[in-house]
C-alpha cells in the first residue's frame, strides 16, 4: 500500500523576501534570477541587478525559488546562463576576494603540482 504524499507549500520568509527586493530596489529597479540547484541544499537562486551586480540567496526547493520571483516585483527568471547576462555582470569591489577566502591574502603561493 503506498500513501500518495501532497508536498506541503513552504511559506516564504519575509526576510526573504524583504531582502530580494531590496536588491533590486538598490540595483537599477529590476534584475534577472538564475535558479541553480545545490543538491540537498536546496537551491542557489543568483540575482543579476539591471546594473550588473551580483547577489544570491539560498532556499529550500525549486518551487520556494518560482515563488519567490513570483513575488517579487521586477524579478524575472532566466533560463540559463547565456551571453547576454553574463555580459552585464560586474561583481562588486572585493567580491573575487571575498568568493577567494583565505587565499585572497596571499603574497606567496606554493608551486602547482603539475608545473616542472
């Protein structure tokens, strides 16, 4: 016998929400989200502000993700990753070395394994 299971609809947080929108408000009134999913993490929803500045938020599930643009005026959903949106993307000051962590502060680095 096999019970037939209704997903239960997640609620979005409103410090989601309050956050996404705030971002587009600070980035040009619009932006483009790019839904990645992370495994049992959920799923990476990238946000790509009007004036090309990245952000990104984490939720549940792929559903939470499609209402999450749903929900946010000036949000749309891209597809993929294509040219044009890449094209636009200019990460804010310090984001390579924020994405590099401790490495970012290096002077001296070890010689690559494969290099004789």
């Amino acid at each position: 016998m096999s019970a037939h299971v209704t997903p239960v609809p997640v609620k979005l947080s409103g410090s989601l929400v309050d956050s996404v929108k705030g971002f587009v408000a600070e980035h040009g009134g619009s932006a483009t989200a790019v839904l990645q999913p992370i495994g049992r993490m959920g799923v990476r929803v990238t946000l790509v502000g009007s004036d090309g500045i990245l952000g990104d938020r984490v939720v549940s599930d792929l559903g939470t993700a499609k209402d999450l643009i749903a929900t946010v005026d000036g949000l749309t959903e891209a597809d993929e990753w294509n040219r044009e949106l890449t094209s636009i993307v200019t990460p804010r000051k310090g984001h390579w070395a924020k994405m590099a962590g401790w490495v970012a502060h290096q002077t001296r680095f070890p010689k690559a394994r494969n290099d004789s």
